[in-house]
C-alpha cells in the first residue's frame, strides 16, 4: 500500500470524502487496485461524489482484472441483487469465488450459500459445507451457525452433534442469535452434549432477548403456563 493510498484513506477516515474520492481517484487512474475498488465503492454509495453505478461497476472490474477481492466481493453482490440491471447469478458466484480463493470471508459465505442452495452453480452441500468450515475457522459467525446445522443434519458431512454443538457455540458466544437457539435445543435434547435443561432455558433467553423469534415464542409459552418467570 502506497503513502499516497494512505494519505487518501486518512481524508476518508476524516470525513473529507469530496477530498478523498479525489485523491483516490489520481491513484485509481494510475492503476492502483485498490484505489479502484475505492473509488467504484464510493460511486456506488455516492459518497464525496454523485452516485453513479454504471461508472462504479466499470472501476469494480478494473480492480477485479488485478485481482482486488473486495471488487470482487462488490460485484459479485451488485450481479447477484440486480443493483446494475439483470440478475446474473453464475457471474456472481464466479465473482464470489475469486474473492473467496484471496481470503475473503463474507465471499466465502456466499459461495457456500449458493453451492447448498444451487444458486449460479451446480448443487453441492459436501463443497458448501467444506466453505462454510473454512468460513467458520476464521471466526465468521453466520458460517459457524450453518456448518453446525450441516453437521446436525448430516448434510454435506456426516451427521455429528458433537461437532454441531462446538460450533453453534462459538457463534452464541458471539452473539448469533439463531446459534443460542440452536444450542439451547441441543442442550434440551441432549445431542453433543448431557441434557440439561436449566442451560437449554438459559439459551434460549439469550436468544429471545436477542430477537430470535423462535426463542420468543417458547419463551412467551412457557410464561404463559407458569413454568417461567421471564
């Protein structure tokens, strides 16, 4: 990363965007990818400059031919929605990958989406379930909550509790409301881990104050035959 790059992410953090989408915009013109990917991301949000997708799409793919995973990861997203026009999902799985192969973790996530749900590519749960693990050993949340549910289910993987249950906890410890659900009914019926119901309860409050609304309604139900006191 260059001093100039700096200096212009400094303007932007700031709050001098006009400034920075200038400075950014020098650089971009030069080449620099990432400054592509800044000033495409600051057209698209129309940020220190009228909002213009056509034009933000067109730096997006010249950050995205040298490999920029952010530009990547924004296309991906932009075809995907139909932000730009038509829906292209195979293009944006393609997208998606690319910025999951540079590290991308929100890339990854997606790509595991699209190969459990077919979308853009051909069905796989065992390569879906493969991109969510890798997702979820770099601390993406969401991924953690889904490759639980695919060990819990034996989609993809073999069916284990034990390991749905250490990754629906990691997320819950994070604050994932859908995990402290999850967890709460393993602990309720004992699978990958000794039942115990006064943590199952437990879990399923937290979620419940969390906004799960699941949680809410076992909750609510429970008040209201008195077995609770919320």
């Amino acid at each position: 990363m260059s001093k100039y790059f700096e200096m212009a992410s400094k303007l932007y953090q700031d709050g001098d965007k006009v400034s920075a989408f200038n400075s950014f915009l020098e650089l971009a013109i030069d080449g620099d990818a990432d400054a592509q990917a800044m000033v495409a991301y600051m057209l698209e949000n129309a940020e220190g400059c009228d909002a213009n997708l056509e034009e933000a799409v067109e730096w997006y793919k010249k950050a995205a031919d040298q490999g920029q995973s952010i530009a990547h990861f924004n296309l991906g997203q932009i075809l995907r929605s139909g932000k730009a026009g038509s829906v292209d999902e195979s293009a944006a799985f393609n997208h998606f990958m690319k910025s999951a192969h540079a590290g991308n973790l929100h890339a990854m996530f997606e790509v595991a989406q699209m190969l459990e749900n077919g979308i853009g590519t051909p069905k796989s749960l065992e390569r879906a379930a493969s991109w969510y693990e890798t997702a979820a050993r770099y601390g993406h949340t969401e991924a953690q909550n889904s490759i639980g549910a695919m060990y819990q289910e034996g989609h993809g993987v073999p069916q284990d509790y034990a390991k749905a249950f250490e990754w629906y906890e990691k997320a819950a410890n994070e604050g994932h409301p859908r995990a402290m659900y999850n967890l709460g009914m393993l602990y309720d019926k004992g699978w990958g881990v000794a039942r115990d119901h006064e943590k199952a309860l437990e879990w399923c409050r937290k979620a419940a104050h969390a906004g799960h609304e699941k949680a809410k309604g076992i909750i609510r139900r429970l008040q209201e035959e008195g077995k609770i006191v919320f």
